[in-house]
C-alpha cells in the first residue's frame, strides 16, 4: 500500500474517532459513535497490517496477541459492576500508558523499522518525540496504578505527604530534562532506560500525596497525559491517526478535570498539589455538638411521599456504595402508580467520577428524560413537596452558599431545603466528602433516615 | 521550497486540539462517563505503533528484543481497546427514553 | 515512502471544516450580522495569492497581463479587508451591557 | 523566509481567524476577536510580501493599491447605515469572488512563479483547482452582483422565471465540466476563459429566479461559496491559511443558511430552486374579506403602555425600513421612566438577514441584555400586559401553528396573542413577507396603528 494511501486511511479513522465523540452529544446518537470509534480502530488497525504485508509466522503472534488481550479485555467488560467504573478506566489508563513507553523503547531500540535513523544515530527531533513520548506514558502508567490501588481499597486513600515533597519532584523533573538533553548529544542506551525508570518513579510521586476521593480528577488529569503521550509518538511514528487522537483525548481529559473542579470550586492546583483529604478529620470531630436531628423511619417516609403530588430524587455517592439504583427504580415506580409525579435531579459532581449518577440510573433503567441537570430542576425545589436525598451530602449543603470559610463554598449546590420536607437517607451524621457538616440535618422540616441506602428504599416501597 | 512534513503535522495536531475542544465541551454531562472509557479506547490507536514495532523488521529474528516490547504492546493496547469500546457499548445501551418501561 | 503534502493540505481542510462547524454554531445569534462581515473579512486573505501574482516573477515587466490580475485583485481584497473589519468593529462596539445607560 | 517559516505564521494566521470567529460566541469577547482577525491578516499579508522579498517598484504599487482598497473599505465601512447592511455584506462578497477569479487567471498566465509547472504544461492537480477557484468565484461575484441589486432595489426584488430554466442551468452545469475535462487535456488558453465567462453567466441565472426577500439566504450560500473558492485556490498555492479560512468561511455560510432555512421552515432547496416570491401576489387577493379591526392612535397606545407593569417589543423588517430604532429606544427610556418592565423579543428570522434586529437595537444603544431569543422569552408573553410589535408580522403569525396549508407552517413564532393586549404598528393591513394575512389583526385583544413605524413611535413618546 502507497504511503499516500495510507496516510487517507489513518485521516479516516482520526475522522471516525472525533464522530464518536460528537455522538456523545446525546443518548440517541451515542451509539451509532461508538460505532464509528470501532471502524475507525478497525481500519487504522487493518491498513497498518497490510502496509507492513508480512503474513509470515509474526502476523500469526499478532492475531494470537491480539486475541488473548481482547478476550481480557472483553471479559472485563463484561463482567465489571457498574459501580466500579471509576477503578476501571483507571486501570485502563495504566494500560495505555505502558503500551506507549513499550512502543517508545521498541522505537529506540530498533529505528530503522521507523525511518528515524539507526541504532546510535537516531535523528534528534524523533529521540525528543521518543522521549517526551516514554516519559509521559510511564508517568501515566504508574500514576493510574497507584490511583486503581487507591480506588479499589488495595491502598489507604489518605494522602501520603512528607517533607520536601515538591521539592523532590522538582528534582526530578529537573533530571529529566537534562536526561533528554544528555541523551540527544550521546545517544547512549542506558540514558533512556534511566529517563524511564525515573518517570515512573514521578507517576508514584505525584500521584500519592492526593487523596482517594480526588482520584477522579486525577484520572481524568492521567486521560489526559495519555492523550499527549499518544500524541508525541504520533509525531514520531508520522501518523496523523495518532496525532488527531492524542490531541482529542487529551483536550477530553483537560476539560473533564476542569469541569470538575469547577463544580467543586476548587482550583486545579489546589487538587493536584495533594494534601487536602487530610482536614476531613479535622473539621469532621469539630462540629459535632450534639443538634438535635428528627429521626423517621421507613413507614414515615411512604406516608410523607404517598401523599406528595411531586417528589425529586437526590442520589449521591451513598448510592453507588450502597447499589441502590435498582431499589430506587422500584420504589419509584410504586410512587408513580400512586400517581407521585417524580424526576431525579443530578449534581454535577454527585458521585465520584463525571456522570457517575446517570450511568447507575441508567442501569436501573432510569429513563433519561426523567433526569435533570441541576440548571435545569433547580427552581423546581421550591414547588415540590418531598426531596428524597439518597446517599447525597455535600450537593446539598447551604453552607456553600454561605460560609466563605467552607472549602466548599462558593460551589453550586441543589436547594433541596427549599422543597417541603427533605428525606435524607444515610447511615450517620457523619460528613461526606468534603469533610464537613451539613446543617440541612437540623432543620425542621429535614427527616434523617438513619441506613443503608438500599435497605431503607427497599422498605419504603413494602410500606407504600 | 518544500516544507517540512513536521509543519505540516504540527497544523494537523494544533487544529485537532481545536476539535477536541468543542467536540468535548459538546458532550452532555450524562455521558461524561462513557466519554471517559470512549477516549479510553480510542487512545489504544497506539496499537498502530506496537504492530509496526512487532512485525516490521527482519522476517527470521521475530523474536528480537524490540519485536517483544512490539507484541508486549499490542496485548495491552488490545485489551484496552476491546475492554473499551465493549464497556462503553455496555452503557451507553443502558441509556433510554421513556417508553413502555422495561 | 515520502507522504505527498496534497495529503497533508487535504487533513488541514477536513480538520478546519470541524472546526468552522463548531465555532460558528457557538457564534450567539444576536451576533449573526458581524459574523456576516467578518467572515467576508477575512476570506480576503485570498490576497496573499494576489501579491504573490502581482510582484513575484520577471522584475523589469511589472505590467504583465498576469501581474495586473494581480494587482486588480490587490485593490479588491484591499476594500473587503479595511471595509469587512471596519464595519465589523462599528457593530461590535455597539453591542453594550446595562450601565449608566448611553 | 524560509518555506518552513513561512508556512508556520500562515498557520498562526490561520489559526487567529479561528479566534475571531470564537470570539463572537459573546458580546464581551467579540472585539478581541475581531482584533485577532485583524492581526492575522496583518501576519498573513506581512509574511507574504517579505518571502517574495521584492521591494522595487512593484512593492510601490502594492503599497499604493492597497492604499487606494483600503480607503474605499474604510469609506463605505464609516458611511453605511445600519440597515443597509445585507446589501454591504452582498456587494463585498462580489468583490472576493472577483479577486478569486483574477488570482485564478494570473496563476493560469504565469504558472512558474506559483511553481505550478509552465503555460501550456501546467499540472493537472493544479489545473483543477484553479479551474473550481476560477469557477466558483466567477459564480459568486455575478451571484453577488445580482443579490446586491435585488437588495438595493435597483433591480426588481420580483423572480424572474422563464421555460426551461432549470434546464438551461443543468445544461451549462454540464458544460462547465466538460470545459474542465478538455482544459486538462489540451491546456488551452480560450477554455479557461470560456470558463470563466460561463461561469458568470451561471451566477445571473442561478439567481434571477429568487425572490428579492429571499436573498439573506442567497447571501449565505454566496458566502459559504466564496469561501469554497478560497479553499480552492488555497490548494493551488499551497497555502494553509487559505485553507483553513475557506473552511471557516465555508461552513460559516453553510451553518447561517441552514439556520435560516430553518427559521422559515423551509427547505434550501425550495429557496433556491426559487419563484417562491411569485406567490405573494395571489395569497395577498384571496384572503382580504374586510373583516372588521380595531384601530388606535398614539394617545391609545401611549394610555395603555403607561399603566401596564411589563411591555414585551417585538421588532421586525419594518422598524428597519423606518429606521425606528432610535425613536423605539426613546420610548422605551420614557416608559422606564413610569416603571414599566421592558424586554424586547427577537425572533431568529425578524427583519431580512440574521441578526438584523440585534444590530439595529445595538446601534440605538439598547443593552444587549435586555434583548431575549425567543426560546427565552416566548413563556413570558403570558404574563406580560402590552406587546408592542413594530413593522413585525410574519413572525407573530398563528397560522404557522394551526394551518398546515401556510407556507409559514411549522416556523416557531412569538406567541404575543398570549399576552393581555397586543399593539400592531404597520402602515396597512398588508402581509409581509410570506405574502399572508395575519389572523392576529382582527382580534378582540389587537389595536392596530396604522403608520410609519417611527412617525408613530415618536407620537407615543409625546403622549407619554
Ligand atoms: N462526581 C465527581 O466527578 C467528583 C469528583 C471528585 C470529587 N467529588 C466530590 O464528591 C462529593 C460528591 O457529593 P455527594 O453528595 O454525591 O457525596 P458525599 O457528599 O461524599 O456524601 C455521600 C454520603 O453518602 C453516605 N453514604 C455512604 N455510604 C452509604 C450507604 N451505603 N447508604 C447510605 N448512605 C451512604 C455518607 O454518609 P454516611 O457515612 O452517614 O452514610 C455520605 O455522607 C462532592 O463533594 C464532590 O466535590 C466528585
Ligand atoms: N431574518 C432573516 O434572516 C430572514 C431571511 C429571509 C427571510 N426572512 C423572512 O422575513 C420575514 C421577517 O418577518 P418580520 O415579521 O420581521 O417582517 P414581515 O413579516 O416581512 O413584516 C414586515 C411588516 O413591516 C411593515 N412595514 C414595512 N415598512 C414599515 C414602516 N416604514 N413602518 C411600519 N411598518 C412597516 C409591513 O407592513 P405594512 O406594509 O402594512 O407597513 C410588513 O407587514 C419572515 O417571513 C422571514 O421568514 C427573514
């Protein structure tokens, strides 16, 4: 196949990436793009193959390799709860990462294959691309594990800080770049071995002074690395497909962490500088001053929503630990026989990754015009007559609206004190996320549901 | 007066970020997660590389350093890519409208 | 195993057709009418082409048949550009928010 | 210069017309943008004179043309009124198209300096491009002419159709690329002006069947061709900011069209198959049965605006006409004055071109935060006392909500017949543009004020 021709091929499959994403712009046409994604993959795939035509014993590996690592891959899929799909694309991530440091070194070791020069006489653009390309992608593969270990619990999530921290990491970062600058004058193999070696130490490095519950934005933040990485080896292999794809997925991860952190108010350094989990402990023994709270339980809870002409569904990371999206979907859907007008409104950063509400609705069969986004409901609190908070806290919490001290203040939140009564299903008055006590507890017309999310909704739907 | 293909790629990368940035910003946010394993498997294209690196080379050594770090890559970026797209196909086939439940 | 550049050119334009896709949609309606002008404004660049006929080639016969097409179409682009972002930049400056009114 | 160097600011230029275009995505932004395209085309044409680095007398003359060009843009840019801006932005469309073509023809006369080969042995690749270049922008420029015309006045707004229109089209459709074809074969000189000289031709015919009304959308589609055009010849000199703009100026065109087509709802190529305009006439007879209406004067108008809490304006083509934004506003501060909550309305085809109203009511320095989309707005008609609509009609229409048999059938509209009273300023009980009789007229909610838009405006304020 002609050099032209190929280069067609892999503009079509960069083409039929950005389309899968477009789908993405809504539930309908998402389908059809991931659709798109998985020609592209095949066609950059297929004409790589026939470009190289060799079909001897090596092409036989190939299929076998690919083989193997699709039928893990697939049974993964297939077999992963839904609740755990933040530790799964971190996983994945780890995935992408090594497999590009594997190419970089591939790259290294044998350029000819490339076009990029011989063996100690690499051309000096492509063993800056090489480099960058390692050295991202090793950062990346070690900062996923540690944060898939800390996701899955195999790991404390609490920060691991100690003295001089930054300081190390500027070393050496400083290290690396003289490695790069070293290694384009001598060519020398040992360099890149070491420039690998050390990046993976900073994916370590960087990744474990943040706390568990802030992995999300790392993830994201690692997406995006990866993306770069891709790109770099997209400059070095002269492969536009991989050129298009690393920009779109690092753009993607870029703007997820944004989106985040924008919904929790805080700044993007303050996240990945680390440390902050730490105050939970803090500020959680702090406030507790014994308030009086009303404590219900499940036959209060019906009676209060039987007889509600609306009700709006407030769920939170509770629910993801809890599993309770299918109870709710069912008490739900008693509510509704009883002629309860109901609709779910879903926060921004509810849960613990971008989406994480609507993915577990959605395997409830939740469908999704009955689930809102906060712009869209927010003024609907004040005309309902029952807000049932499910595993939720911080998204509900006024203090953001009026406490300049708070971490959190200043982030949108869902008025769900302004609804006749609230129903707060949780198993303590201990705080969520942010650490910090919420005030909607002590309310008067606030009713805590003292259990397990899942318990509590499925004897809610007995006593309706 | 030719140009560099560099240049020319650099065109291509800085226009891509261009798309990636409405593209992204165009998802709705009930779709961030799926977005994440999308790009998850998208970016496993890397796999063009590690066939290269696998197979490209003298036919009788297949079995030379760099050719293993070549198959070592394509394992992983195919379980990535499987892993990926099948997951998120998994679901966004769980997103749907209001009909006669169920 | 050179690419030819055509191709390149080629991804450029397929990439900027996305990207015009989505910046002019995210374009606010009540702005359709400068969008209007300054798109015409700047398809005048056109004039890079007209320079080049107009002053590359032979220097002594300036007033070849091809150089004055060239310097035609010089004066052309010339008023798109000053009169597109001019007129552009008189609506725009129109465009106020509430304040001490006027 | 070298070529590298040079093709990096055309990228940069490329991409600061990008910037421009995103900076219209809000009021705040837009003069940065448009100060961004400004440089861009500063670096574009900056890079270009200094890679040919020819500063004898050419240069002189280069400075002196683009001195002449540029003080009658700046002239016409000071001088236009407002309302005559589709006319503005359909006379410099001509000009681009022009330029295209006699950049086309110097690159078809002198070959070797765009290092396209030689006369008479020009590549093919090149012969083509230049061919659709010359084309294209031969199409747009008479196109153009004719729409300005149209718009100005100076020619009949009327279609005009003749037997075997469409037929003729195709024909020298069929022509121009036979032309094509054997210009690539023989190179000969006399094509490539038959070409062109066809191509003008096309552009009358294209246009002359379509009504004057409809020429925003015509505008658009010349627009989205001039900048195909520009792409085109961008391929010929290899020249990426040229590319990338004729994208941009590309879809732009096609977006604005599409858009309008839409606010009509009517397909494109109802419009531009054209002699839609034809049917004005017969609609206009048929529907006058005299039934009776409510008339007012100022005093009326001015009595009932007085004592209502909220006033909606809904301006339309014919505050244009009158040029009634500056007397409205007056009003309108007035108005204030005794309290009264103002908003204006804008429908997305109100007046003759996108946009049309918001730059009308900008420029009698109306905030632009007080002007709403109709999405935004349309519920608020049901609770407001006093719509005042100005030279509108179409666009307040029901029919386009009850009878399918209208033209209008289908286009959203701004429901003003939901608010308490309605007031009609026009100068009879003619339709507008669409050519039908608004029911709206005739009911028991509408006073109609019969008059110049202004003239009466100004009354109301003196009442005030
Ligand atoms: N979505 C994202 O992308 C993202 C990313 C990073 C950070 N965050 C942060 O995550 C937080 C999300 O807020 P949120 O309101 O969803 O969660 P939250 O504030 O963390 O609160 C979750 C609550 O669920 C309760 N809970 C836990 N397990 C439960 C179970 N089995 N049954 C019932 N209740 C249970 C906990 O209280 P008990 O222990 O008393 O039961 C806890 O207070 C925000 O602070 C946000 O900034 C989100
Ligand atoms: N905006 C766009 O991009 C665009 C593009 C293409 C087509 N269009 C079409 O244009 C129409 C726009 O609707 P519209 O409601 O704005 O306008 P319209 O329906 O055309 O009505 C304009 C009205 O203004 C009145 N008028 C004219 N001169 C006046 C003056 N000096 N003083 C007072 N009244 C005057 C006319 O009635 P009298 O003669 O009785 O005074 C006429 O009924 C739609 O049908 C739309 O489809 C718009």
């Amino acid at each position: 196949m002609s050099a032209n021709l190929l280069a067609i091929f892999y503009l079509v499959s960069g083409v039929l990436f950005i389309l899968a994403l477009r789908g993405l712009s809504s539930p309908e046409t998402s389908r059809r793009g991931n659709f798109y994604g998985i020609i592209g993959m095949a066609i950059a795939i297929g004409v790589t193959i026939l470009s190289i035509g060799n079909f001897s014993t090596g092409f036989v590996f190939l299929l076998v390799f690919l083989l193997i690592g699709g039928s893990i891959g697939a049974f993964i899929a297939f077999k992963i709860p839904m609740t755990a799909m933040p530790e799964l694309v971190a996983g994945f991530h780890s995935l992408v990462g090594l497999a590009a440091v594997f190419v970089a070194i591939s790259a290294f070791l044998n350029p000819e294959v490339f076009n990029l020069g011989f063996p100690g006489n690499i051309k000096i653009a492509s063993l800056i691309e090489m480099s960058l390309g390692a050295a991202i992608g090793a950062i990346t593969f070690t900062g996923s594990v540690i944060a898939f270990l800390k996701l899955r619990g195999l790991m404390s999530g609490s920060p691991i800080t100690f003295l001089g921290q930054h300081f190390i990491n500027l070393a050496l970062g400083v290290i690396l770049i003289g490695l790069v600058i070293y290694l384009c004058n001598t060519q020398k193999e040992y360099l890149f071995w070491s420039l690998i070696a050390i990046s993976f130490l900073v994916g370590v490095l960087l990744i474990i002074p943040i706390g568990g519950a802030d992995m999300p934005v790392v993830i994201s933040m690692l997406n995006s690395y990866s993306g770069w990485a891709a790109a770099g080896i997209g400059f070095t292999l002269e492969n536009s497909a991989l050129i298009i794809t690393g920009a779109l997925v690092g753009s993607s991860g870029a703007i997820l962490s944004y989106i985040m952190c924008k919904g929790m108010n805080r700044s993007f350094f303050n996240v990945i500088l680390g440390g902050w989990g730490a105050t939970e402990d803090s500020s959680k023994s702090v406030s507790k001053e014994q308030k009086p709270v009303k404590n219900g339980n499940a036959d209060d809870a019906a009676f209060l929503m039987k007889n509600a002409s609306s009700v709006i569904i407030v769920p939170g990371y509770g629910m993801a630990v809890a599993q309770a999206q299918h109870a709710l979907r069912e008490m739900v859907d008693s509510l509704k026989k009883n002629g309860v007008k109901v609709s779910y409104a879903i926060h921004p950063v509810a849960g613990r990754m971008p989406g994480h509400m609507n993915v577990l609705l959605a395997e409830a069969n939740v469908p999704y015009d009955e689930v809102f986004e906060l712009e869209d409901i927010n003024n609907d609190f004040a005309n309902c007559d029952v807000a049932y908070v499910i595993g939720a806290n911080d998204v509900t919490n006024p203090v953001a609206k009026t406490d300049p001290q708070s971490p959190i203040y200043g982030m949108p939140i869902l008025d769900v004190e302004k609804s006749k009564s609230v129903l707060f299903v949780k198993r303590s008055l201990s705080p969520g996320y942010a650490g910090i006590d919420n005030d909607l507890f002590y309310r008067e017309n606030t009713l805590m549901l003292f259990a397990d999310a899942k318990k509590m909704t499925e004897e809610i739907t007995k006593s309706l | 007066m030719e140009i560099d293909p560099f240049i020319f790629r650099l065109s291509i990368f800085i226009l891509a970020i261009f798309v990636g940035y409405y593209v992204v910003w165009s998802v709705t946010p009930s779709l961030h997660t799926p977005l994440m394993s999308v790009t998850n498997a998208i970016s496993s294209v890397i796999i063009v590389g590690a066939i290269v690196a696998a197979l490209a080379g003298d036919n009788n050594k297949i079995f030379d350093t760099s050719n293993i770090f070549g198959f070592l890559a394509i394992i992983l970026a195919a379980v990535n890519i499987f892993g990926g797209f099948l997951v998120t196909h998994r679901m966004l086939a769980m997103y749907k409208k209001k009909r006669k439940d169920k």
